[in-house]
C-alpha cells in the first residue's frame, strides 16, 4: 500500500530515534500472513510552530528517509524484531522562532548555517520471552557536520546508543528495570562527533512523559541541556526546530519502575531514574568551566492513567516529579549566592480521539 500526506508515524517500538506528524510519502506492506511488515517512508519535513509545535505550512529544510522490516514471533512467540535504516538530511538554514530566538543553527560558538547529514542503522526488540517481558534497542549513527557550532569545524560522526527494559509480571503488578546509554564526545576539539543524538525522538521509556527528566525542557544559556520529550543531553536550541548536535555530553541512565493495574480502568506508574553524564568536556567548553561533574542526579515520579471507557477514546493522565540534583547538575547551574534547589513539577493530561 502507499499512502501521501501528513501522517503519523513512529520508527521503532519506543520512539527512540523518530516519532512525528509530518508530511511523507510511505509504502507499506507485510508477507508471510502478516508475520513479517515494512515500512519505506520519505518524510519532507514542515516548519513548527514555536509555541503550539503544531504543523505550519512553511519548507523546514530538512528531509528524512526511513525503512524498517519487522519479524513477529521472531525466535520465541510473542517476542518481536526489527531492523531500520534512517537517513536525516538537514540543509544549511537561519531560523528565528517566532519569540525573536536564533534556533538555526545553534547559537553557540560558531553559529554559521552548515548542512548535516546522518545515517542510523538500528536493531530492536520488543515483547515476551516466556513470562519476562524485554525490550531493547541498539543504533549506530554516522555521518558529516560541515560546521559543528560548538566545535567550530567540521565533523565526521561517529556515536551510538543502547537501551534495555526487562520486566516481570505479577498478577496486577508489574516490575521493571531498565538502562539506556548514549554515547558522548570526550574531545569536542577534535573533528570527530561521538555523542548520539536522534533526528526526532520520543521515547516512552523509563518513565516516559511521567520523568521529570523527560518530560521538562531545561535551557542552559541559548540552548537545552535536555529537550522536551527526550532523553539525549544534545545541546541543540530545539528538537521541535533546532538542527542535530552530534558533540554532546551523552547520558547513562538506570531506572527500577512499578507499574500496577489497581482496576481496569485505573494505572499506577512509579519510577526512580539515576543519570549521569559520559563526558563532561563539551559542558566545560560551553559555560567556560575548569570542571563540571558527571553526576545528573535521582528523578522520582509517579503518576496515574484513567481509561474511563476501557479504550483509548478518552485517556486522563496525571503525575507529578522531581529531580533531587547531582554535583554536575549543581555544576552547571550555581549561583553566585545560594544553592541550587531540587526540582518539581505535576501535569494533569486529557486526551479525546474520535
């Protein structure tokens, strides 16, 4: 089948790499009654919106091509693969969003337009092996920078990513542990990139839209430290309109989560994530600091899902979250008198489909 128009789509089992509503071009299709399906999409990307993200009808530069092939019942029943290839080409480009801020390119050290060009070749996994449930992802990314803004000169990429989650089910109640890496650039002087960083992710992992990790936007001078519905500490002025940094600090991150059914209709979501950063050169570099520590910090959340119609019509989601602050975090953001505080925040989430 083929389809053309804008449409939503997601690359891999988590959204690790690309999940967005864009306009594309897709062909699709499966074999074998429907045990093997592929995807060949070509996405030509529109310029967001600032404030809503939502589409505008303005070229974003900037043009992505993704094939995936999926094997269910791959080894063991119930647990399923995949393979994927994604292309990102971002052209040379100056955008001021729509608040008077610089978002392309990055406006940090050299901010002059340079075209990026990467290429992502990804395994993943997802379901159950007799009663543990595993879900995984490795990506190997490279490419060329013409001109990292932060590096002040072209980049060859190199940098990579895994990421595990292996749970157990106990009746109504659910036990998880998971790890995610992303790999960083320890030498951000030389003229290769190795931190990861993802075309356009949103990863429903350790924690997803409950972290607080995840689910703030926490700016650092022009840039973010982390964007909005992400994991990556990419030092990029927006994933919504910013171009990818591929010299970054990179992250580890380990998480235990429980997760438990209290009814039907009712989900209880609790997850404590610690993080800290692979390399800390490019931070030093950025805010001019002699040293800034590795450690991020501990990210507590819980949060509540309500299915009222036992569908996904109507979905009511609420959380709240914090992040008890690391020496390195503490490192980025010190005042000059004072101390830097804990971090807090709640949602309350509503969503009607028809």
């Amino acid at each position: 089948s083929v389809r053309a128009g804008s449409q939503f789509f997601t690359s891999d089992f988590r959204g690790f790499i690309f999940s967005d509503t864009n306009r594309a071009v897709r062909l699709f299709g499966n074999r074998l009654s429907n045990q093997d399906q592929y995807n060949i999409l070509w996405f030509d990307q529109t310029e967001k919106d600032t404030n809503s993200l939502l589409n505008t009808f303005d070229d974003r530069h900037q043009n992505t091509l993704i094939a995936n092939y999926y094997r269910n019942d791959f080894i063991f029943p119930g647990y399923n693969a995949q393979v994927s290839f994604h292309y990102n080409r971002d052209q040379a480009s100056t955008k001021f969003d729509t608040n008077g801020f610089l978002v392309r390119p990055d406006p940090v050290g050299v901010y002059a337009p340079h075209r990026v060009d990467s290429y992502y070749l990804g395994w993943t996994g997802n379901g159950h092996i007799n009663r543990y449930n595993i879900s995984h992802a490795a990506y190997y990314v490279t490419g060329h920078d013409q001109l990292n803004p932060l590096a002040g000169q072209a980049q060859d990429i190199n940098a990579f990513m895994t990421a595990i989650e292996l749970s157990y089910d106990r009746d109504w109640a659910r036990f998880r542990c998971s790890y995610f890496y992303a790999s960083g650039d320890s030498d951000p002087n030389d003229n290769q990139a190795n931190g990861f960083d993802a075309i356009f992710d949103n990863p429903n992992f350790a924690g997803g839209e409950f972290s607080y990790w995840n689910r703030q936007q926490i700016k650092l001078f022009g840039v973010n430290l982390v964007q909005r519905q992400s994991l990556i500490p990419n030092l990029r002025s927006s994933k919504f309109q910013g171009q990818t940094n591929f010299v970054n600090p990179g992250i580890q991150l380990v998480n235990f989560g429980f997760d438990a059914d209290l009814t039907t209709k009712v989900k209880w979501i609790n997850n404590a994530n610690y993080l800290w950063f692979n390399h800390t050169a490019p931070l030093e570099i950025y805010t001019f600091q002699g040293k800034v520590r590795d450690q991020i910090g501990l990210d507590l959340s819980s949060g509540v899902e309500y299915r009222p119609l036992l569908n996904n019509n109507i979905i009511f989601v609420s959380g709240i979250s914090g992040l008890i602050v690391g020496d390195g975090f503490r490192d980025l953001y010190q005042p000059l008198y004072g101390s830097v505080p804990n971090l807090a925040a709640g949602f309350v989430e509503a969503t009607f489909e028809y």
